[in-house]
C-alpha cells in the first residue's frame, strides 16, 4: 500500500480521536477563552494550511518538486506519525475535562504534572508536530516537510507562549514553580 494513503489514514484518525477525546460543552467548543490572542484560529489555519500541502503532495511528486525517492525514509514518517499520535492521545487521555480545543480556563482548572506532563508541559503540541513531520515524511516530498517543519514549529512556539501566560497569570506560583522542572516542548532542547 502507498504510504501516502496510509498517511492519510493516519491523519483521518487523528480526527477521529481528537474528537472522541473531548469532553462536555467547554470541551468541543470553538470560541477562545480571553487570553487566546489568536492563537486558536492560527493553529487552526496553520493545520488547514499543512493539511492541503500533505494532501497536494501526490502532485508535486507526480512533477518532481521536492520529492524523493526513498521507501526508507517514507516508512520512517510512518513510524513518525503514529508515534505522535499516541503522544497526543495520551497527552489528551492525562488532561481528562481540561483538554479544550482554545485556550481558557476552566471553572476548575487545576495543574496537571503526571505522565508525559512531568518532563514536558505541552505534550500535546509535541505529538501533533511528530505527527505533521511524519506526514511530510510519509509523503516523500522534501519541500512539504520543510513548509510543514517552518510553519509547524512557528505556531506552536507562539502558542505555547501566549498559553505558558494564561496558566502562569491563573495558577501563579504553582506554575512557575513546574516550569523550572521541566521543558516546554522538546525535552533537552526547548
């Protein structure tokens, strides 16, 4: 089987599961708590956006813009992907009610440092960019997973800046403390 198919399979579970995950009214919807500033609809444009790429990327193969021919490193994006999907999963199975699709804070939101959350505060953001760099991968086009990797690693920098503030200004000193023990997105790294 094409692993752009299974690609696609992959991301359509992704779909699947993320709205499985959710829970309650709070949970499922779309509007932005006050301190979002953005950050929800640009996740959303970016993985819009890198969708259409993953999905086009058949046909820039078909004309040679940026792809290659390399089964190995395909399979690898594979691997990459599902791997990041049972990162996002578990990451949104430890949050429980917490996990929403915008920022805000919930009547009783509290900290949560077990599992992945006590190395990595946003282990959710980290799943979904293993996912998107697998997709590229998977698809076999160098130029869709540098657009994926610029445009990925963009937006999530800034959300998880804009989110660090919405937690740090709710749960204070609380928070400021679990950030000194652990990375924000990439362990060792960021």
């Amino acid at each position: 089987m094409n692993t752009n198919v299974l690609a696609y399979l992959l991301i359509a579970c992704y779909f699947v599961i993320e709205r499985l995950l959710r829970k309650g009214e709070q949970a499922l919807s779309l509007q932005p708590g006050q301190s979002d500033r953005g950050s929800s609809r640009l996740i959303w444009a970016t993985g819009l956006f890198n969708l259409f790429i993953i999905l086009i990327a058949p046909v820039l193969n078909f004309y040679r813009i940026g792809n290659w021919e390399n089964n190995y490193l395909s399979w690898f994006g594979l691997a990459l992907m599902i791997i990041g999907l049972i990162i996002r999963f578990w990451a949104a199975k430890t949050l429980g009610k917490l996990y929403t699709r915008t920022l805000q804070i919930l009547e009783d939101h509290h900290m949560v440092n077990q599992g992945l959350y006590s190395i990595i505060r946003h282990p959710g953001y980290l799943g979904t960019f293993i996912m998107d760099i697998g997709a590229g991968f998977a698809v076999s086009n160098w130029f869709v997973l540098i657009i994926i990797l610029l445009t990925g690693l963009t937006v999530r920098v800034y959300r998880v800046k804009v989110e660090e503030e919405m937690l740090e200004a709710s749960l204070g000193e609380q928070y400021k403390t679990y950030c000194e023990t652990t990375w924000r997105l990439i362990p060792f790294i960021y």
